[in-house]
C-alpha cells in the first residue's frame, strides 16, 4: 500500500507540475530504471527465492555474504551498461537529451538496486517488518521531495530533479538495509556450490530478462519513434494509474516465490502447483473487479490528472486493467518452472513473445495509435502463459521427481 500510494501521488504531483510533455521524458529515464530492475528480479531476486527456503539455517552467514557480493557486481554492471547504452539509445528513438542524464541515472540505479535487494531478502527470511520499514522509508521520503519540489521556488521539479529524488530516497532505504542485513561470513566451498546453483538461473534468466524487456518496452519504444513523447507520456501516466490497482499481484510476486519453495520442498510439486494455481486466479479475479471500478470513475482520474477524458482514454485505462489480469494468469507459470529450478522454459516462453511483439507492434500502432500499447502487451502476456503451460504439462512427471535431488543439493553445504 505504501508503495502503490507513493507511486500514484507521485506521478500525479509530477503530472500537474511539470505536463504530460516533461512526464512523458521523465517516463522515459525511469523506463530504464525498471528494465534493470527486471535484471536484479532475474538474476539475483529470483535465485534468492527458489534457493535459500531450501537451505539449512548453518548456512545463512555464509550464503548472506554470497548475495552481498553478487548484489555489488550487478550495480557495477548494470551501471557500466547504463554510461556505455544511454547515449547511443538516446540517438536512436530521437531522445539526444539522455545522454546529459548518465551519471545520475547510475547513482538512482545503484541505490535502486540496493534497497531491492535488501527488501527481498528480509521478505524471504520472513522478517517482513524490517522488509516493510525498508520501502516505508524509500517511498515516503520520495514522495515528500516530490511534494517540496513541486512547491518550491528555489529549485524546478523536472526530469532531472525527480532522478535526484529517486537517488536520495533510495539511498536513505539502502542505509537502513544495510544496517540490519546482518553479519556475513565468506566461506570459499559454499560459493562455489551456491554459483553453481545460481548460474543455473543466471544462464537461462540473463537473455529471458532481454527477451521479456524488449518485448515489454517494444511497444512504447516504438510509440515514442512514430507518436511522439507527448503520447508516451498519456500511455505511461495510464499505466502508472493501472499500476496502482495492481497492487495484489506486486504484493503476491514478493512472497509467492519463496512460499511455493517450502510447499515443494516439503509436500512435492503437486502441492506446490496446487498453492501457485490458487494464488495467481484468485489475483486475476481481484484484477477484473479493480479494473470494472477504475472504468466507472475515468471522468474523475482524467480531472486528477489534467488530461481530456475522451473515448480513448476510457479505452487505455481498460485495455491496461485487462494487461493486469493477463499478468495475473501469466505468473503462476513463471513461479512454477522457477520453483523447481528449470528457468530454460522461461527462456523459451519469452522468445516466442518476443517474436510477436515486433511483428505486431508497428502494424498495430499505426492502426491504432496509442490503444496498440496494451493492445501489443496483453497478447504477449496470453502467449507467454500458453507456452508456459503446455511446458510444465510435458514436464510435469520430471518436475514430480525432482523434488529430493533439489533438497538434498540445497544442504549439500552442510553436509560438507
């Protein structure tokens, strides 16, 4: 709730201060934020999830002084790719000013990271109090910048003040992270055994987070070239409102990972689907319900955020609360095949729909301008569910088989 309010007012704050032109630039810059995050989600948040339920509580010093390290080399990373990338991406979809944006896009991804990987590993480990005081901090800060900036007369809320924001709020979450992380050991043989494990994912999630970026931000990328900033701005600020409303599925997507581990650790895959399945159809529902009560209230948002209502914007906020059902239907897979560590079906899910996505997103905008965002997005969610499904159905009596060789991996540490 702290997330999802901090994230609405804020984009409304921004909205009436700075126009939907300024936000639409300002959408653009925290578009690669989130494409880095979907990074961090993969190729540290995720192993974390599927991996330390599994694992003996005589490895938790050990195993907490692995993930700090692999935290630290994905900012140097991520951050290396945004000083070499931003420029030349910048030139390419007609957005030269991003490369005036570099190094402070670096620190807000540094201490973005951080406070992620800080929040997910108190959710799993269950401390979910410190998990809470760790965003509360993050958003609340960010959003009384936001409320002092746009107020203010000695400094101008722009795109680049709102990336300050973002940095000092974030880094204020990362200071309380760190001091109740706790202590760490490093401990040569468990490194080698937990890389191993995580390079598993690593291997396979690294091009599905590619795959699943560009297909995701194809559309509005490609909406930017034809239509403008200007449209992408009306696109995002509908989306970020939708985003709001999907509060339940983020809620679930922090604790259903590690949840479905035990449940298959303990009772088998069967019990672990069962869990996943229950879970992803009871948000889809909520979605449906969230979305019919946004639709009969469009006149009232479009005022909030100083936009015409029109027909098309009635139709985006639909099309977009229809985005978050296929998302919902979209994430019991993913958890599934993540559960019983076998990620190359991701791979292979999101290949396909990234084929799709740059077959229909240029036809499709030109046909029908800003509506074929989520247009494009809720056709890529169906087929990514359906490759999913028919996956794990094909897969299913090895997964069942598996469920004693992933425990006993997961304590081989302690054994040794």
């Amino acid at each position: 709730m702290v997330t999802a309010a901090a994230n609405f007012f804020s984009s409304i704050i921004l909205l009436r201060a700075c126009g939907i032109g300024e936000f639409g630039r300002f959408s653009l810059a925290f578009m690669i934020l989130m494409i880095i995050r979907n990074f961090e989600i993969a190729v540290v948040l995720t192993p974390i999830s599927s991996i330390l339920p599994k694992l003996r509580g005589q490895s938790s010093l050990a195993y907490r002084g692995f993930l700090l390290f692999t935290a630290f080399v994905f900012c140097a990373v991520s951050g290396l790719f945004i000083v070499v990338g931003l420029g030349p991406l910048g030139n390419l979809i007609n957005s030269p000013w991003l490369g005036d944006i570099v190094w402070p896009l670096v620190l807000a991804n540094t201490f973005s990271v951080m406070a992620e990987f800080y929040r997910r590993y108190l959710f799993v480990i269950g401390r979910s109090f410190h998990a809470f005081s760790i965003d509360l901090l993050r958003f609340s800060s960010q959003l009384a910048l936001f409320g002092y900036l746009s107020h203010s007369h000695l400094a101008k809320l722009d795109t680049l003040s709102a990336i300050y924001t973002l940095t000092i709020s974030s880094g204020l979450a990362t200071l309380l992270g760190a001091a109740i992380y706790g202590r760490c050991k490093w401990r040569k043989l468990l490194n080698g055994l937990m890389w191993r494990r995580h390079f598993n994912f690593i291997v396979w999630m690294m091009p599905t987070t590619v795959l699943d970026s560009v297909q995701s931000a194809a559309p509005l990328f490609i909406a930017v070239a034809v239509l403008g900033e200007g449209t992408l701005g009306l696109v995002r600020a509908t989306q970020q409102l939708t985003n709001v409303l999907n509060l339940p599925l983020n809620a679930i997507q922090q604790v259903l990972p590690s949840m479905a581990a035990r449940q298959f650790k303990a009772k088998g895959f069967a019990a672990s689907r069962m869990l996943i399945r229950k879970c992803g159809w009871g948000i889809a529902g909520l979605s449906v319900l969230l979305g019919i009560g946004l639709l009969l209230v469009s006149p009232l948002v479009a005022v909030l955020i100083k936009v015409p209502w029109t027909t098309n914007f009635a139709m985006l906020l639909g099309l977009f609360m229809l985005l978050n059902f296929a998302l919902s239907i979209r994430l019991p897979p993913m958890i599934m095949v993540a559960t019983v560590e076998d990620p190359s079906a991701n791979f292979f899910a999101f290949l396909v729909g990234l084929v799709f996505s740059f077959a229909a997103s240029l036809p499709l905008i030109r046909m029908f301008n800003e509506l074929a965002v989520p247009i494009v997005l809720i056709a890529d969610a169906v087929v990514v569910w359906g490759v999913l499904s028919l996956w794990i159905v094909y897969h299913g009596k090895r997964y069942a088989l598996s469920r004693g060789e992933i425990s006993h991996w997961g304590d081989g540490d302690v054994a040794r």
